[in-house]
C-alpha cells in the first residue's frame, strides 16, 4: 500500500482576498494554499480579521451573556466607521 505524505499549506488569513480565495476552494472541494500567490505576504484584509473577531465576541456574548450584548451592540457599531482601526473589546 502506498504511502500517504502530508504536504505544508499556508494560507494569509490577513490577505485582503483571503475570502473570496477560501470561497473558490471550498467550491472546487481543494485546499487552499497561499504558498504560491503573488498575494502571499499581503496584509490588507488585517481590519476586516479584526472585525471578524469581534463579531466572533459579540457572538459569544450574545449566547452566553445575552444581559450584555446590547452594550456590546453599540459599542462595536460605534467602532465600524470608515477608516476607524477597531480595537479589541
């Protein structure tokens, strides 16, 4: 029987295209792997990571402190104004 050999993919999860590359994986059933993009070392998507985090928060929040989440609400909409840099809560 042959032998399997796992290979090293790296993805850029801070690339500004890293969604939509991870969208077109997931379509075509492959692995996404960023070793090879001209993209690879692209910071671009950081602001929208941390939006992403803090949406994954609010989330939690919401779930398992739901007293909470109104606050957190409207705290994280102040934040998400064109060319704020949002912080951690």
């Amino acid at each position: 029987m042959g032998k399997h050999v796992r290979a090293e993919i790296w993805r850029n999860i801070y690339c500004r295209n890293y969604g939509e590359c991870l969208d077109r994986a997931a379509k075509q059933d492959t692995d996404l792997d960023c070793s090879n993009c001209p993209l690879q070392n692209d910071r671009g998507g950081a602001v929208d990571f941390l939006y992403d985090t803090e949406g994954c928060v609010a989330l939690l929040v919401a779930i398992f402190r739901p007293e909470y989440f109104k606050g957190l609400k409207k705290r994280i909409h102040n934040f998400k104004k064109p060319g704020r840099v949002v912080p951690f809560l």
